[in-house]
C-alpha cells in the first residue's frame, strides 16, 4: 500500500501559514510552545480522557528524531504481516486532533495506529493502563537540533531563525515546539524497561535497517520472512523515501526529507556549543539507559 498523501487539509493549513504573522504561529500551553496552525489549547483537554485500546499501536517521537521514517516502516511491517488496520486513524497526530476528530477516533474499529510528538507525561494516561505496545524513535540531540534548526526555517507555518546561534540557544533552554529535547529523554527513562514500550534510536536504524525492522516486528508479535526484511528496508532507504516524497507528502517532503544520516551537527555546532551540550547530557542523562541507548560517546563526540 503506497503511503497515505499529505492530507488536502493538511495543505490547506500551509497555505493558510502564508498570511500569518511570525509571532503568532506558536501558542504555550503549560510552559510548552505548539504549533497554531495545527493545535489548539482544548485538543488537551480532550487528550486527558482519551480512551486507548490494547490492541491500538502509539508511534512516539520527539521533533526531527525520525516519526516520518519510523512511520512507514511500521506500515510496510503491518501490511507485510497482514495486519487489520484502520485507515482512517492512521498517525492521527493525538494534539493535533480537535475534541471532535478524538471523538470520531474514539469509534473507529480496531486496530488504531495513532502518533504523537508529546512529552509522556501528556500521552493519555489510558495508553499506560491498558499496556497499549509504544514504539519510541530517539535521536541524537545534536543532529536532532540541526534537523530542527532546519525545519523551522524551511516550514511555512514556523517562524524562521535569523541564525543558528539564536535556534541552539533556544533548543538548550527547551523554548522549541513541544519542549526540551531533554525532558523528554529523561522521562522516557522511566519507561526503558517496560514490556509495552520499545525504544529504538534513529542511529541504529541508520547503522542496520533490516535489524531495525525486525527488532519492530518482534516488538508487535509479527512474523516476516527474510525477503520481506529486505523488501521493506529496500523501500525505507532515505533515497527512496525523498524521491518519493512529493507523492506521500506534498509540499511539505522535502521539508522533511532534508539531508538523513549522522553527524551533519558537524556541520553547525562550534567547539563551544558542542561543549555546552555535553555537559548538558552529563547532567541529564550520565549513567542512564537511555543515555546509553543514545550512544552518545559514538554519534556525537
Ligand atoms: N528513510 C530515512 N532514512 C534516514 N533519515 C530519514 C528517513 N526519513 C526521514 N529521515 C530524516 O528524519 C528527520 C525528520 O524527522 P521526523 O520525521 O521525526 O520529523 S517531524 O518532526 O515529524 O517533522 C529528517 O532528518 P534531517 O535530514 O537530518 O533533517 C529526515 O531527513
């Protein structure tokens, strides 16, 4: 099944981003920065009493660390192993859906794959309860800020940085959409060895896609074979995804589909800033797993 196009909404919603003013594309609900043009205060209100299934599947990921990939890797996966889904629900983003398309959520028929890019403590509290399975993408947060850095110059509907000093200032102090990147992190700690929440870093998605891919089915209980590992990772590379892009993502693919890979933080960080922010992973997160998860010592030394 090819990949769902970016909604006619969806395009819609950037053309409207054209006529609005810098300082009113983001909006702060409880301390965190959201996108106007795609949340709305009460779509978390609504979140809270939003009833999660056992059998629904959560895609987690903070900005830039890998949701569109991991995404159709999911679906290749589910569609390879035959799986019943809803398409109607498909990635349905939770805070971007409005009280009534939660609603209309809310009755379609199993099984939901639904995603998000909030921190955990505002994924709804019945994901957890019903040991709903969640797949969490992490990245780096060195080349997860350039990702950001990028993707906020080149989205119609954010406003643009004057420099990459000013965004790396601002992703320090967590001033971003949907917060800090470290937040998040040491929160997902708690969750590291749950049997219904898997992690996988974007990294070792890079360094071995098929293993990658496996490691999701067996996470879902299915059963591919070794031609449809290889299958499925053949139409995961990013090439293959970037040229495709324009089909499943409108205009908004190759503001996603950027350069992929590791280290391009290489290409941004000064000597300073590469010191700043390994203290700041020293702070956070020396010594957790996820920390080691991370690999931090490897991707962004
Ligand atoms: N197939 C594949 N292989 C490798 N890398 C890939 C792939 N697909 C997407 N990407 C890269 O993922 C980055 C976008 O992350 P997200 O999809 O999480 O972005 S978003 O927050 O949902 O907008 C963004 O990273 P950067 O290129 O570094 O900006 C994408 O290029």
């Amino acid at each position: 099944m090819a990949q769902r196009a970016l909604p006619k909404e969806m395009e819609e919603k950037m053309q409207k981003a054209k006529d609005m003013k810098p300082e009113d594309m983001l909006f702060t609900y409880k301390g965190v920065l959201y996108p106007s043009l795609l949340c709305k205060p009460e779509n978390f209100k609504a979140m809270e009493r939003f009833e999660a299934r056992e059998d629904d599947i959560l895609l987690v990921a903070y900005p830039k660390c890998g949701f569109n990939w991991m995404s159709h890797v999911l679906k290749k996966i589910s569609d390879a192993a035959h799986v019943k889904r809803d398409e109607t629900a498909q990635f349905t983003f939770l805070e971007f859906a409005d009280p009534e398309k939660l609603q209309d959520l809310s009755k379609l028929p199993s099984q939901r794959i639904m995603g998000t890019h909030v921190h955990p403590k505002d994924i709804p509290a019945s994901f957890f309860e019903k040991k709903t399975k969640v797949l969490v993408i992490f990245r780096n947060p060195k080349d997860t800020a350039v990702s950001y850095f990028h993707f906020y110059n080149k989205n119609p509907a954010l406003p643009a940085f004057d420099s990459w000093d000013k965004f790396f200032s601002q992703y320090m102090s967590g001033e971003v959409m949907l917060g800090s990147y470290f937040d998040h992190a040491v929160a997902w700690e708690k969750h590291i060895d749950s049997d219904t929440v898997k992690i996988i870093t974007y990294e070792d998605m890079i360094e071995n896609l098929t293993e990658g891919i496996q490691q999701v089915a067996k996470f879902f209980s299915l059963t591919l074979s070794d031609e449809q590992v290889q299958a499925i990772a053949q139409e995961s590379t990013f090439e293959t995804m970037k040229n495709k892009s324009k089909e499943t993502h409108g205009q908004m693919g190759n503001v996603i589909f950027r350069k992929g890979g590791v280290g391009d933080w290489k290409n941004h960080f000064s000597e300073e800033q590469s010191k700043e922010l390994d203290a700041k992973f020293e702070q956070c997160l020396a010594g957790t797993k996820i920390g080691a998860k991370l690999k931090y010592e490897v991707h962004c030394k």
